[in-house]
C-alpha cells in the first residue's frame, strides 16, 4: 500500500481528478491524506466530497477552517459561499456534510511518528494531548446541539492556550489553533493578521519554528498557508500550494518523510475558483 498526503483542495475537482490519475491511485490499495480544506471556493465542492466519500477507507481526512465554515452554512449560521450552491441544492447534501463533520483534527500514524492536521500545533501541545482536544471538538461537531455549539465557538480570543480554559474559552481555542494558525507572538499567543510568507514577514514566529516546541518528535504535515507553498524543514511539511488561486494541488508519498529530498507530484489547477 501507498500512502499519499494532499494539500488542501478547496473544492477543485479537476486538479483532484488529475492529481489521482498522475499518482495512479488505487483505493483498494492505496490511501490519500488530505489535509484539511476539502472543499469550499473551488469550481465542484460537490463532486469532491462524492469522489472522496467513494473513496472509503482509501481516504483519511482532517477539518480545516474552510470545512469548519461550510459545517455552520449547512446549518444555517453563516450565508453560504457562492462556489457552493451546487452542494447545498444536491439531495446527498445531508449524507455528505454528516460524513464531513465526522472526521477529526489531527490524524496520527505512530509507526511513521507522523500526524496531519490542517494549520499547525500549539508549542505547549504534545501530539498525545492534541489527540485528546481534538476529541473534545469531533465529539462537538457530532452532537445533537452542534447548531448552538457553533454559534459559541466562531471568534479570535482566547489568544493563548491554559490548561484551566474550560467550555466554548477552551473549544475556541482548539479549533483555531489546529484550523487557524500560521504566526504566533513572541509569548505563543495566536495572531492572526498575517497570512503571507514568512520570507516577507519577521515581526512574528511561524509556528513550526518556535523554539522548545513539544510535538518535535513528529512528522507534522499540515496545509493552511498557501503563501508559504510546499515547505520541508523544522521536521514539518507543508503542502497547501494554493490550487484554489490558480497554482497547484500537490501530494508527496509518505513513505518518503525522513528523506532529505521529498519529492512532489504536483498538477496545476487551471480553474481558479470563486474568491
């Protein structure tokens, strides 16, 4: 079996389409990673969940902002974002958003001591400890009271994390850190102003690079920051290479973490989609 990890797909079908095709992937065979930002701005988001819900247990997933926000449009908390009007009219769209919100987080493989998540990992969170408040939020997002658990968790504050945050403080918290992240202030606080690469900004610390951070001892493959592009070093890898605004959708084979050179497979995306 090939294990293969994507960046975030935004909802671009065809790149996904193109993509699968260059890796001849196989579901009965192979698994695809993707990291966070399923859908959501590209031109199908609609085709994408049906293509990657068909892929069953060839597929392994993490939630990002972008699904999080889809999630709260389905039920009704925020006005729907243009590029998914095909999925909000589409008869599976309650079967589909169910499957959505099922998955967690963070993905973890131990026999790789690697995991995935969409933005990044807190300083102070050990991957075990990011396992289990990435629990506290599927639990959530399964829940019978998800709507109004929703409407508690969207803001900016709680900037740093406590462990005596408690209730929507603490799930806030949790979701923009594993969701949100890409800078953090000199004492670990989450900013979140600066979306650029960190070639052109100094004012902050991207978060990989925070010095004494607990979860070294992992691989961490994450998407999230697409002007950062793919990114190798700090024992993390970054691979959102923004198919969405007209680059490209790239995946790297797991089996290759621990090499100096990772090589990419990438495909462009040549249907940017509606930002």
């Amino acid at each position: 079996m090939t294990t293969y990890a994507v960046g975030d797909i935004q909802g671009c079908y065809g790149a996904l389409v193109e993509l699968l095709d260059k890796l001849a992937f196989e579901p009965a065979k192979d698994q695809l990673w993707v990291a966070g930002d399923l859908i959501n701005r590209g031109e199908d988001s609609l085709s994408v969940l049906r293509l990657l819900k068909s892929l069953g247990d060839g597929v392994v997933c993490v939630l990002g902002n972008h699904d999080i926000s889809t999630i709260a449009m389905h039920h009704g908390l925020l006005k729907p974002h243009r590029s998914l009007k095909k999925l909000f009219k589409a008869p599976d769209r309650d079967e589909l958003m169910h499957w959505l919100a099922s998955w967690p987080l963070i993905q973890v493989d131990e026999s790789r001591k690697l995991c995935m998540v969409h933005a990044g990992l807190p300083p102070k969170w050990k991957v075990s400890k990011a396992q289990q408040y990435s629990l506290e939020i599927q639990q959530q997002l399964q829940s019978d009271h998800v709507k109004e658990w929703l409407v508690n968790v969207y803001g900016d504050r709680p900037k740093k994390w406590k462990k005596s945050l408690t209730g929507y403080n603490r799930q806030r918290y949790i979701i923009n850190a594993f969701t949100r992240m890409r800078f953090l202030e000199k004492d670990g606080a989450l900013t979140f102003k600066q979306k650029q690469s960190p070639k052109f900004h100094k004012k902050h610390t991207p978060w990989f690079a925070y010095k004494k951070r607990k979860s070294q001892d992992y691989t961490i493959v994450f998407g999230h920051w697409a002007s950062l592009g793919f990114f190798h070093g700090n024992n993390v890898i970054g691979l959102d290479t923004g198919c969405v605004w007209g680059n490209a959708l790239s995946a790297i084979n797991l089996d290759h973490i621990h090499q100096d050179e990772i090589p990419v497979i990438a495909v462009s995306c040549e249907q940017p989609g509606n930002n």
